[in-house]
C-alpha cells in the first residue's frame, strides 16, 4: 500500500494524496558539486528512493547510525498531479501540482564506496526515513517558484539555504528529460537538488526544514 501525503487545498483544507514514486536529481547545485569535488554533469543525474524511506507518522527518525556518517540534504520537493510521457517544456508546469521542502538524508559513506565501485546509489539514499517531508501546498506560477528561498537549520542554525534560480537544470528541463524514457504519474515525488552546506547528522540532533516562513517542520535524529 503506498504511503499517504498531506497536501493543503486551494480552499486551505488539506487532503491526502498517494504516492507512486520517488526521483531524485543529484548534483543539481553548482557549490553542493564543488563540495563534493564533483564534476558539472551534462544531464540530470537521476536516482531514486522506494517509498517506504518516506516519513508519513513521525517526527522521530531512527537511523542505522552504527553504518557510518550520515548526510542531510534539503531539497524543494514536488508532487505531479497528472500522469505524463514525453512532456513538452512548455507544458511541463501543467504537471506539478504542490511543492515542499524536504531532506534526502545519505549515507555518505557508503555512497563513496558504491560510487568508487561503479555500482547503483539505492543502498545509501533508500534506506528508512531517508525521505523526510514538510507538509505540501500547492504550487506557484513559474515565476513565483523561481524566487522560493528553501532552508535548513541543524540545532537551531542555519546550514542550508537555496532558490531555483540556482538549479544546474531547472524543472521544465527535468520533467522533459524523465518523461523521454519514464512514464511519469499522478503521485510522483521529485526531489529537486541540494545546495551547498551539506553535514552529518548525529543521535539527538534537532534538524528544521522550510520553504520562506509558510512552510516548516522540525525532526529530531533517534
């Protein structure tokens, strides 16, 4: 059964919608690239997460801490409110419904590892409560979209902040490049990318996540 999100109405009142899937787009930031000692990607570098990592019930994310360094990465995250194939840029807006921010937490570690062997990144971004999630509201006109200002806070300080105006692909471009080879559908999530400031979490930590002052939730690490 697929887990339930809360999306606030139009009208202010929410509602639950399923979700389908889960696509990530890594390496979407140029100073997170530079972080990371990365090199520009000339496509979006696309990955995804099962949707049990989605926390639907709780506030309370319990880690395989013992398995190495975890990292936070705060992303604007959107939901698809239609099902599309082949989406033309200039319709590609007509497909996303909400947006909120959220954390693709990594385990680090393990993803150098993965990467270094040439092998798939599911072990280290699909694990348990590795997708954390605000609550959705509906989404702006592209414009409006363009200047949201997302953040991350770990303890009470601020370690992340972003706008789309600095996305290496921006969401016209991703949605066309999915949908070439992916069907994508109501319910879908996308995680959009992360800016720089990326850090570890540890037991106990208190880690907050917005979009401008609308949008906030506050998780605590087990």
């Amino acid at each position: 059964m697929s887990p339930e999100i809360s999306v606030e109405g139009s009208d202010g009142d929410p509602y639950s919608k399923p979700v389908q899937s889960i696509y990530c787009i890594g390496q979407n930031y140029l100073k997170h690239i530079q972080e990371l000692q990365n090199k520009i990607p000339d496509a979006p570098v696309v990955f995804i997460k099962p949707v049990s990592a989605i926390v639907t019930s709780t506030t309370l994310l319990d880690f395989p801490i013992e398995k190495g360094v975890i990292h936070y990465e705060v992303e604007l995250v959107l939901l698809l409110g239609k099902t599309g194939r082949r989406i033309d840029k200039s319709e590609a807006w007509n497909y996303v419904e909400a947006y909120t921010a959220g954390i693709d937490f990594t385990m680090r570690d393990l993803q150098a590892d993965l990467r270094e062997k040439g092998l798939p990144w599911l072990l280290s971004k699909g694990f348990d409560h590795s997708a954390a999630l605000a609550n959705f509201r509906p989404i702006p006109g592209p414009d409006e979209f363009e200047q949201l200002e997302f953040w991350l806070d770990l303890n009470g300080s601020r370690k992340q902040t972003g706008t789309p105006e600095d996305m290496v692909f921006d969401i016209p471009t991703i949605l066309t490049f999915l949908s070439r080879t992916i069907t994508l559908q109501e319910g879908d999530l996308l995680f959009t990318g992360t800016p720089a400031g990326v850090d570890r979490v540890r037991s106990g930590d208190s880690v907050s996540i917005g979009v401008g002052e609308n949008i906030k939730k506050t998780f605590t690490i087990k």
